[in-house]
C-alpha cells in the first residue's frame, strides 16, 4: 500500500475515523450529545471539502480498483451535503424519543463511507463491498427506535427484501467474473464486447439490474419503500430518500456504461419499460395517500421513474453526454428538495409527537400555527413539482430536453405527463395548510431554531439557488460526467 493509495480514499478516511470515534467517545457522554454532532458535522464538512481538495487530477488506487476524479468528487460532496442536513435535523427528534445515542451518527457515517465507495468504485469487489457496507448501516438505522412496532418492522422488511437484492447483485457480479475472469470494469467491458456471448452479458445484465434496481425503488422491485419510510425515524426516511439512491444511480451509471457498453441497446429498451411502470406505479399510488410520508415514498418512486427514462437515453444515444450530466444535476436538485419537505416534517413531529402523526389531515391550518414551516413545505413542493424558479424545474427541464434529444419525444411526453400527475398530490399539501381548518387543534411549542433551522435555510437555499442560478450546478455535472470518461 502507498501514500498515494490512501490520499485517493482520505475522505472516507475521514469519515471512518470519525465514526469509530463517535463510538469510542459515546460511553462517555451523558445526555448531552453536542460532541457527538459535533464530530459528525466536522466529519461530513471535512470529507467534501478533502474531496475537493484533491481535485483536478485523477487519482487511483488499489490497483484502480478506486478511482477519485470530478465524478467521485460531485457524488462525495453530494453525499457529504445529504448527510449533514441528516445530521442537522436529528437531534431533537431523536431526543423527543430517548434515542439521543452516538451509534446513530456513527451509523450515518459509515452509510456515506459505503455511498462514496460505490460512486468511486472501478471494480466489481470494490462496487459491492461499498453496498453492503451502506445497506447494513441503513439496515440498522431503519430499525434505531427499536421500542417502536413500525421501525422494527421497516428493520425486518429491509432486511429481507434487501438481502435478497444483494444477493442477486452478487449473483451477476460472479457471473460477469465467470465469463471474463475479470473484475475490474474496464477490462470486464472489453471482455464482454469481444466474447459475443449475448446470452450470458443478457443474464448478467438483467440480474446487476434487478439487485440495484431494488436499491432505487425501481418498480416492480419498490414493495419495501412506503412501509420502510413510513415506520423508520423520520430522519434516517429523508436520508434513505436521497442518499441510497443517488449511490446506487451514481453505481448503476458507471457499470451500464463501461461493463455492459456491448449490450446498451438491450439495457436501454429495459429501462425505458422499467421508467414506464416506475412513473405510473409511483404517481397513481401517490394519489391515493393520506399519510404524507407513504406519499413522499411513492413520489421518490415516479422521479426514479424519470431519472430512469435519462438512463434510457443515455443507452439510446452514442455519446450520451447529456443524459448523463442531466441526471446527476436531477439528482442534486432533488436531494436539496426533498431533504427540505422531511425536514419540515421532522420538525413537525417534534414539537407535537402526540397528535401530529403525518396525516393531511395533520397538515391543515399549518399556515395559521406555523406560518415559516407552511411557507418553507410549498417552496418544497413547488420545487418537487417541477415549479419554473425551482431546482424541480431546472432538473426536469434538462433532464426532460436530454430525453427528447435522444429521439425519444414520446418518453418525454409521457415523462411531462405524468409530472403533471403529481402537480395534484404535491400541490393537495398546499391546499391543506393554507385553506383547511384542523381536526384537531394544536400549537408548536417553538419555532424553527438551533440545528433544524439551519437545515431547513440550507434546503431552501440550494433549491432557490439551482431554480434561479443553475449555471454553476450544470457546468459541475458536466464536468462530473466528462471526467468519467476521461
């Protein structure tokens, strides 16, 4: 091992060390937890900002079994960002539930070790290592309020519907070793598009697509998502609805593209069906709930439906340049988003556990109680909407033109269609705040302050930033995915 092997992989040094610190300092510590956050926070800041630091060259290590360029680099400070506003917006509610322990972060922390891994992976080994290293710690925090009949729940079903993912990824990857003898992508892909076996590279394919399409709640392999939201911390739902996914995207765009570059054609025309089923799936259900976090969770579904549609392009066209930056900037403005909306939620929880239980019905005569938290929720769902002036907008706009440029008008037709869909679902929370008197009446006991108000001018911040500026947002995602290549 050289010095240079652990520079490429400094920020989820940093990461770890911290983690591993949280848990030997938690004994320690009694109900005051500042120090744990504390690190947490510094960590998280320190990776980005490390990952920055080392750009503007390539770097690999452990024989380019880690790659660390501008494509690493975009997903790091994304993760980085995801994980504390996470961090941000935990404390209070994990204490209105006597849960305030250390093993949270450090469980976070490892999470976005795992979610980096996966971004800057150039091998098979190196790729699944990353995911099972994010899936057991998300494991775990679904299941941190162990007292509570719905997070054990959420536990046990992402547990077992996860692991049989894993172990369908896991099938594919041995299946790719066998029919080249290689793990590194570069040479797998070249394996493959000179074997001419198109029935092992289809089995491969179907079978690496099935396992990470359960990570992004592709439909049909979406069944755990609305129960997991629903019943983990509402903390660890927003960050399962942005975190995990960008990874397994951030995954999934680098192995299609470079393992299984010999059959694009085939994999593009499945994920097209896949963004058909995922988009309706996503919205119709959407329509029907009352519970605003099985809503959001059925809502993350359809923009995975979108976000595949780019993926369909992207195999479509030769040089898929601009699919590709346009789902990483998707991705961006959806994180900042939909962490936004969770956040609000969190806060919510926090300052009525007893009576506020994520209904609409919950929701009604916010405007009045709660007039920043009412204001801040329709910024966010705006934005999720696709609202011109909002990161929603910017996302869809490119993403949607991308589609088109890749000769499939229809798709984004259909895309736009169903985008409008979800205008009645996004917008029935709006509706409720503003116009809907409560069932039953009850008044936060503070306002938004300390760490959750951070996280919130954070959220709103970016999501403004993006829809009114995107320039900067866009040219970061084109270097991201040019470098991938290069």
């Amino acid at each position: 091992m050289k010095t240079s092997d652990l520079l490429t992989i400094l920020p989820e040094i940093i990461l770890a060390l911290a983690a591993c610190a949280i848990l030997l300092l938690e004994p320690f510590l009694k109900k005051d937890k500042t120090a744990n956050i504390a690190i947490a926070l510094t960590a998280l800041i320190a990776s980005g900002v490390a990952a920055l630091g080392l750009g503007g060259e390539t770097r690999s290590s452990f024989s380019n079994m880690v790659v660390l360029n501008d494509y690493a680099i975009f997903f790091a400070v994304l993760f980085a960002a995801a994980g504390a506003l996470t961090v941000l917006m935990t404390p209070r509610y994990l204490e209105a539930y006597e849960r305030h322990m250390g093993e949270f972060y450090a469980l976070l922390l490892f999470a976005v070790v795992g979610m980096d891994l996966m971004a800057a992976s150039r091998d098979l080994i190196a790729f699944y290592v990353g995911l099972e290293l994010m899936a057991v710690s998300s494991y775990l925090l679904a299941g941190f309020l162990r007292y509570q009949i719905k997070s054990n729940e959420a536990a046990l079903k992402y547990l077992v519907t996860g692991t049989f993912a894993s172990a369908i990824t896991l099938y594919g990857v041995s299946l790719v070793y066998g029919l080249t003898g290689a793990t590194n992508y570069q040479q797998v892909g070249q394996a493959l598009m000179a074997s001419g076996n198109t029935t092992g590279v289809g089995l491969a394919t179907a079978l690496v697509l099935v396992g990470t399409g359960f990570k992004i709640s592709a439909a049909p392999f979406h069944m755990w998502t609305p129960d997991v939201y629903e019943g983990a911390p509402t903390p660890v739902t927003a960050f399962f609805s942005v975190g995990p996914k960008a990874a397994a995207l951030s995954a999934i765009l680098v192995i299609f593209v470079t393992v299984f570059q010999a059959s694009a054609h085939t994999w593009s025309v499945i994920f097209i069906a896949l963004s058909l089923v995922t988009m309706l799936v996503g919205n119709l259900f959407a329509l029907v709930q009352k519970n605003i976090k099985r809503m959001l969770a059925y809502s993350s579904i359809a923009h995975v439906g979108y976000l595949l549609a780019g993926l369909g392009a992207l195999g479509a066209l030769d040089q898929g340049f601009l699919p590709g930056q346009a789902i990483l900037l998707y991705l961006a403005a959806y994180t900042f988003m939909n962490l936004g909306a969770f956040a609000v939620l969190v806060y919510l929880k926090t300052q009525d556990s007893v009576h506020f239980d994520y209904s609409l019905s919950d929701m009604a005569g916010l405007a009045r109680r709660s007039p920043w938290a009412a204001i801040l929720m329709s910024l966010f769902m705006f934005s999720l909407t696709g609202i011109p002036g909002t990161a929603g907008f910017i996302g869809k706009f490119y993403l949607f033109n991308s589609i088109v440029r890749a000769d499939l008008t229809w798709l984004a037709v259909i895309a736009v269609v169903f985008s409008a869909v979800s205008a009645f679902y996004y917008l029935r929370v709006i509706v409720y705040m503003f116009f809907r008197e409560p069932e039953v009446e009850f008044q936060p006991r503070e306002g938004i302050n300390g760490s959750m108000a951070a996280a919130l001018a954070l959220c709103s911040l970016a999501v403004v930033v993006i829809g009114l500026v995107p320039a900067s947002a866009w040219t970061a995602a084109q270097n991201a995915w040019v470098n991938l290549f290069g």
